[in-house]
C-alpha cells in the first residue's frame, strides 16, 4: 500500500506542476501584461506596479519568475479578481463548496441510479429487459445538458411547479457560510426552521443534480452492465455455481462486491465529464457554484480569474480522481501492485 | 431468492432514495417560514441606499417606502396629502411659511450596526434638509454631493431657511409661496434620515456608510445586501405606525425578465416586477396581473413657432386627424390608456369636463381648407430615438401618425436617426416641426405636468419643445400655484386644460401603465400610479 500511495503522490505533485506551468504560461498568452494578468491589478498606479513587479520577480529569469508564482500560489495567493477586485482565493472558497456538493449529489443519483440498472440488464442479458435498458441509457447519453435543464425546468418547475428552478436554497432562509456545504450548515446553524430549510435545499438541488445525472448514469449502466457480464462469466462464478449455490446467492454475495470494484476505477475518470456538464447546468439553474462563476469571468474577460479558476477546479477534480483509486485499492488487492498508474 | 426476486429487490434499492425525496418535498406545514416572508423579485439593484441622492425607479422602489418615511405622504385614490411623521402641520395665509407638528415615540431601527438611544425629532428632520440644502453640511458631499430631484424642483431657490421652534416643531420659511412644495416635501426622495446615525458615523469616520447601511423609521430594516443577488430585510417591530405582519422581505434581484416570469410561475417569488408574457400569467388562477396607469403622458408636440404649425387651426385639424386607439393597441399593445388630457385621470386636478379630442377626418379636412391648406403641406416630424414608459416605440408612433395625416393631405417626413443627446439639443433650439416625446413625473402634483411642459419660462430655457407661451396660461398656473385651497386650484387647472384643448400646442397620447405580478396568497395595495412599490401595508396568508 505505501508504494501505491508514494507512486499516487508522485502524479499528483507531477500533475501540479504541469497545471501551474500551464497556467502560468497562460498568464503571457492572455491579451494585455503578464504581470496585471497574473495579479488582476487592473487599477495599480505606477508605484503600485513596481512594487508588484517586485512580488512576482518580474526582472529575473523566467524559472525565478515561474517559482515565485508557484510560492505565490501555495500560499493562497491567486491574485485579485479582474472584475470585482476582490480576492481570488475567498471566492473560490465560496463558490467551489456549491460545486462540490452539486457533483457529489449528482455522482450518488448515477450510481445508485446506473449500477443497480446496469447490473439489471447484465443479469438479463440479450433479453427485451437488457434492450429496453440499453436504448433508454442510449437516448439518455445522447440528449444535450442544456436541453434537458431547460426541459427539466419547463416540466417541473413551470407547467407542474412542483420542483424550484434556481439557486440553492429559496432566500427565505438565512443560512450561515460556515463550511460552504449547505447541507451541513443548516444542520449546524441555529435557525428553527431548520428542517423546512433543509427541505428547501434538497429541493433546490434535485432537478440540476438529476440533469447532471443523466448522462454519467448511463456511462455506469454500460460500465456496470459489462463488469457484472465478466464476473458471471468467470471461473469462479462457474464453481460457485456447480457446488450447488442459489441464483440470489450468487448474486449478493460475489458477483456485486466483485463487479463493483471494476466500476469504481472508472468513477473517477467519469467524474471530470460530470463536472463539465455541471459547469453547464450550473449556468442554467442560476447555481452559486464554480463552474458558473467561471464562465462569467470568460464573458466579462476576467484572465486573473480563469488562471485561478481552472487551477482549483482541476485540483479538485485530480484529488476526486485519487481519492477513487484509494477506494479502488482498498476494495481490490490486486490493484495495489500493479505497476502502471491508471 | 429467485431471478425475479432479486429483480425486484435491485429495483427497490434504484427507486427508494426518489420516493422519499420527492415525498419529503411535499411536506407543508402551517408553521411554515414563507408563511410570514414576501419575496420580490425586483429588476436590478439600487445604487444607494438613501432615494435623497438619486432618481431610479429600482433605487426607489428598494429604499422610499420600504427603509424611510417623510414628514407627510400622499394617500388615497386622488394622492391627497396625509399626515406621516407629521402629525400636523399649519400653511400661512401668504403660503411662504409651513410649520410642521411632529409625531412623538417613533423609533429609529434597531440593527447591529447601530443602537438608537432616542425617538425621532425635529433634529432629524434638519439634518435630513439641511444636508441637501447647505453645502457646507458636513455630510453634503458624502455621496458625490448630487440630489438630482431636488436640484430638478429647485427646491434650495424656494426654501429659504428651516428652524427647530422646539423638539416636536419644525418651521419651513420660503422664499415665495410655491403650493407644489408640500408635494415635494412628500416625494419618494424626500425621506428622513437619524441625525444620531450620522453622529456616531462621524466618530468612526465612515461618514459614506448613511447611505449604505441605512437607517430609517420605515416599516422594514436592513438586514443584509449583496449587490446583484439580495436585499433581506427584517420588520421593524417598533414601527409607529401597524408594524408589517410580515416577518421579513426579500428582494431577489433577477434582472432578466424570462427568469423573473419563471421564478413566478414556479412560485419562488412572491411579486415580481415589469412581468412578460401577460397572457400566460392570466390563465393561471393563482397568478393576479394589476397595472396601475403611472403618471406620465406621451405626446405629439408641434412647434408654435414654425409655420404651418402657427396656425391655430392646423394643430386642431391634426388633432383630430391622429387615430390614437390605434397608436394605443399598436405601439403600447394596449398597456395604456388613451390620454384625453394632458393629465392622468388619476390625478387630482383631472377634469372629466374638459373636452376630448376626437377622431374625426373630415372636421379635420374642413379645418384644413379653412386654414388655407385644401392640398395639405409636408411636414416633419421627429420621433424620440430611444424606448420610453411613456413611448415604448416611437418611430411605430410616428408611421401610424404617417398614416393618419396622409387623409387629410399632410404627408409626414420622420427624422429618428439622432442620437438621444442631439436630439434633445436640437430640439431645444427649435429645428423640429413636430416632435413625438412624453413626460414622467416626480410627484403627484400636477403642477409637474404644466410648468415644465407649457410655461413662457420653460419656453425660454427651451424645455417646452412646443415653444407655445400663452400669458393667459401662465395666468392661471401661476395663480394655482399661489394657492393651497384644493378646490380653487382645481378650477385653475381645469381652465388650463381647456386652454390646451383649444389651443393645441400639444396632443397627448396616451398614459403608459405600469405592470406587476404576484401570487394571490400575497394581499394588500402594493403600487401606486407614481413613485415606488410598497410592502407596509401587505400581509400573506
């Protein structure tokens, strides 16, 4: 296991560096000087910018200047948004907490919603239950993010009015920024109507997180589909059959746990193809999250934020990615020793 | 466990999580917070928080009623003036003094960032003049120093001091008697700000917070603002007057109009403002549209000055020639009602008597023959190059106007291609012989509609584009003015419009509405035809 973790550790600092060399690369292709790109100074004096040109080392060598920004960046600092002048730092950290537990919930509803599916159509397998799930998980892949939030919106919310079709929790409550994660800080805040707001917030978050859903559900019924097919298929199967084990049994108790393992290796690269589509979704029910936040700064040209904004999203979604290979490990021995890095 | 079992039981363990969330969501109790909250989804965000220091509709309608009061305000059908946090107050015969009696026990807002130790007096009521007024006032130039509506009413040219007789009584003295002043006085931006406030500001040294935390004696307080998302406010508990049955009000600031539709539909607002889509929100039962007719007029205006048009007789023949229903359904697809006078039908002073112009194209040939025009002439006619409440299309206005005059001979050139501030300039100098324009007014005097539109003076400064003076007209505004007795000002005023009617210096078209939407749980008056939205007297049930 310390290999795997060392091995693990050693992508994602390699990782790291490449994204920052990125980003920093980016701050001299972006239109206008790097130094204001890299800061987001728009409005410094003269004097300021000496003094900035100093921070950022900008009369030194090109790798003196690459190190002095990757100091600046591990120690929080992303420089000031281009738009609002404020902090970088402070509004991811208030915008990427949305975005988390938008994709998590999304994530939860396509496994739970795909796997089992997926696992339903391998045990029927080339019957009409197995084709019905295939073309459904087949129109599903195929229909666009932007059309079904819509649609979702206009059926729910508009004709039915059973679900709301924006932000994440009606105004009516005053939930405090503690962790950023609403769920959790209604459950910790003093209000009492607690239960009602988390009500709210459940609902404010079932419509986007189902259409976020959607298409990495039908990811998971394929991937599930083909993993349960392998595990029935196996020897091992095949033994347990003949000593004489009931179907259910069979099922339960060694094809699932075994099946699973192969689909949660992939969970993670299908979580970079979820927060793509949250990002999208994001825009469209008005959600406070990154992926929104980012976009804007695109619209209003805003490069200090893009820098910092694809910085702390792919981090985020790195880390996702080997937290899933830890849980892959955990679940399956085998993995650990293997010797290239999936 | 069998296949089919174990199917079952994988379909179970899918559709769960969704049973519970969906059966969860539909849990209502009566205790419910939105029970006792009213969520407005409002058009934008305010600049400030003080409606002293600016003029937009969005600023008014989130600060005016909400935060503040004035010292009187206007109530009822017909805007008669009503005591506020004056009592009573007491006019002199000549009209050049008003002494206020002010109301006791009125509690500023308690918020956490700021503690009264005092009710409101007569102290506040000088800070909050005198910082307009004097512009030595230490808090004068907080704020860029600008009172745009009072700079438009000249009100420090008409106000000549203010004095404190005593806690309770506070004495206006005036230049010369103007009877719009009480008007003014109970104006959107006239509000009274706490001079203990602004005290304990200027021992901090955040003088520029007055006007962004705000504190007033309004039926709501600030609770908390973030630009371009919220403004949440809180019920004032001890307000002196009924204090809101509301426990909070939320603007939700949504500045798209499908997204502000949506949010009404999918009941996440409570009242929204400007709605689209009329017809959609009508066929919901839940849903009530009201408009309210604002106190605007849009109209055609001729240059008295420029032949043909310095002929009596052809500006009454145009008159009747403009087929204004149709410009009404066509241009304000009926979102406004058709101008009989230059007044609103809602305001005070309006007159049923006075005659309306009719649609009438042969009286309208026979004029022109007996104007010395049998062949008619060509004329231009400049049409306003931007949307306007009181215009929403003026170049429509101006074909279907087009259209009109080609029946009786005129054939109408349309000049729209300038750009707003060289319009206005040229038209200022004269160069139009028609013009279509409008007006929007402050307050509900209705002194507002005349002086600025049709006086001598307003011709000379080139704001009257009609550049009509007629000393008999001016006679009888100037005498309304001089005036407090309602009755007698009625009288002038309705002359005035006779004048008008007569001489037709102007055709006005029509009074735009202004619309609003909102839940039926929602009950109470919320809009009045002028100045902002109103939530004090609003309940939810």
């Amino acid at each position: 296991m310390l290999t795997f973790t060392l091995r693990r550790l050693n992508l994602f600092i390699f990782t790291i560096f490449l994204l920052t060399l990125l980003s920093f690369s980016l701050s001299f292709l972006f239109p206008g000087e790097q130094l204001i790109n890299i800061s987001g100074q728009i409005n410094a004096t003269p004097e300021q910018l000496i003094i900035l040109a100093e921070q950022y080392q900008s009369h030194n060598n090109i790798f003196q200047q690459y190190f002095t920004y990757v100091n600046h960046l591990f120690s929080g600092d992303l420089g000031i948004s281009m738009a609002s002048q404020l902090s970088i730092s402070s509004e991811i950290i208030s915008v990427l907490p949305a975005t988390i537990e938008l994709t998590l919930v999304a994530l939860f509803i396509a496994m739970v919603l795909g796997i089992p599916v997926g696992f339903l159509a391998a045990i029927n397998h080339r019957k009409a239950t197995d084709n019905i799930i295939l073309s459904i998980s087949m129109i599903g892949y195929s229909i666009p993010v932007f059309w079904l939030g819509l649609l979702a919106i206009l059926i729910f919310s508009i004709q039915l009015g059973w679900l709301p079709s924006a932000g994440r929790i009606s105004l009516l409550f005053e939930i405090e920024h503690v962790t950023g994660i609403q769920f959790i800080d209604i459950l910790i805040s003093e209000s009492p109507y607690k239960w009602q707001a988390f009500m709210d917030a459940s609902a404010h978050i079932f419509l986007p997180a189902c259409v976020i859903a959607l298409a990495p559900a039908t990811i998971f019924v394929r991937l599930a589909r083909t993993a349960m097919m392998d595990v029935l298929d196996s020897q091992y199967i095949r033994a347990a059959k003949s000593k004489g084990l009931s179907f259910s049994q069979i099922i339960y108790h060694h094809a699932i746990r075994n099946a699973m393992v192969h689909v949660i290796r992939d969970v993670g690269l299908q979580f970079a193809n979820l927060v793509t589509i949250a990002m999208v979704t994001e825009v469209i029910f008005s959600w406070p999250g990154i992926g929104r936040w980012l976009i804007e700064s695109i619209f209003q040209r805003d490069h200090t934020a893009i820098l910092g904004g694809l910085l702390a999203l792919s981090s985020f979604i790195f880390i996702v990615h080997i937290i899933t290979d830890f849980i892959y490990a955990a679940l399956n021995p085998l993995a650990r020793d293997s010797r290239h890095g999936t | 466990m069998s296949i089919l079992a174990v199917k079952q039981h994988l379909l179970r363990i899918i559709l769960l999580p969704f049973l519970c969330l969906i059966s969860a969501c539909n849990t209502d109790n009566d205790e419910s917070l939105s029970n006792h909250s009213i969520v407005y989804c409002s058009e934008g965000s305010p600049e400030s928080f003080n409606p002293q220091t600016v003029t937009s509709g969005t600023t008014i309608d989130a600060t005016s009623n909400q935060i503040y009061n004035r010292l009187i305000s206007f109530r009822g059908d017909k805007n008669t003036i009503a005591p506020s946090l004056a009592k009573s107050w007491h006019t002199t015969r000549d009209g050049k003094m008003i002494t206020f009696y002010l109301r006791k026990d009125v509690a500023f807002h308690t918020t956490n960032y700021f503690t009264p130790t005092r009710f409101f007096n007569a102290d506040d009521v000088l800070f909050s003049f005198n910082r307009i007024l004097i512009p030595e006032h230490p808090f004068h130039q907080v704020s860029g120093g600008k009172y745009p509506f009072f700079q438009s009413v000249s009100f420090s040219n008409v106000v000549k001091s203010i004095e404190k007789i005593n806690d309770y009584t506070i004495r206006f003295k005036f230049k010369y008697a103007d009877s719009s002043i009480l008007a003014n006085i109970a104006s959107d931006f006239s509000v009274i700000l706490s001079k203990e406030y602004a005290d304990s500001l200027v021992k901090k040294n955040i003088k520029r917070e007055i006007d962004t935390l705000p504190i007033g004696t309004g039926p709501f307080k600030l609770k908390k603002y973030r630009p371009g998302a919220y403004i949440r406010y809180a019920t004032h508990q001890q307000y002196w007057d009924k204090p809101s049955t509301l426990e909070q009000l939320i603007f939700d600031i949504t500045p798209s109009n499908t997204g502000r539709l949506t949010k009404l539909l999918a009941g996440e607002c409570d009242v929204i403002a400007f709605p689209i889509a009329h017809e959609k929100i009508n066929s919901k039962p839940e849903l009530e549209l009201e408009a309210v007719t604002s106190f605007n007029v849009g109209y055609l205006g001729f240059n008295t000055l420029k032949p043909p048009f310095d002929n009596v007789k052809v500006r009454q023949a145009v008159a009747l020639a403009v087929n204004k229903q149709a410009i009404i359904d066509t241009v304000y697809q009926s979102k406004a009602d058709m101008a009989h006078s230059l007044l609103p039908a809602t305001s005070w002073a309006y007159n049923k008597s006075t005659l309306p112009q009719t649609y009438d194209v042969s009286e309208a040939k026979r004029l022109m023959t007996e104007a010395g025009f049998p062949n008619g002439f060509t004329m231009n006619l400049w049409a306003l190059p931007v949307q306007r409440a009181y215009n929403p299309d003026a170049v429509t206005t101006a074909k279907l106007i087009q259209a009109d005059l080609k029946k009786i001979g005129i054939s109408v050139l349309i000049e729209s291609s300038l750009d707003m501030g060289s319009f206005l300039e040229q038209l200022s100098k004269g160069e139009h012989q028609s013009v279509l324009l409008g007006w929007s007014a402050d307050h509900p005097d209705p002194d507002n509609f005349f002086t600025p539109l049709l006086s001598c003076s307003s011709a000379e400064s080139g704001n009257n584009r009609t550049f009509w003076c007629n000393e008999d007209f001016d006679d009888l505004i100037q005498q309304a003015l001089q005036t407090t007795n309602v009755t007698q000002r009625k009288e002038f005023y309705s002359q005035a419009l006779t004048l008008i009617s007569q001489e037709v210096p102007l055709i006005p078209i029509a009074h735009s509405k202004r619309f609003q939407a909102r839940n039926d749980s929602v009950k109470g008056e919320l809009l009045s035809p002028f100045g902002g939205i109103d939530f004090s007297k609003v309940s939810k049930n």
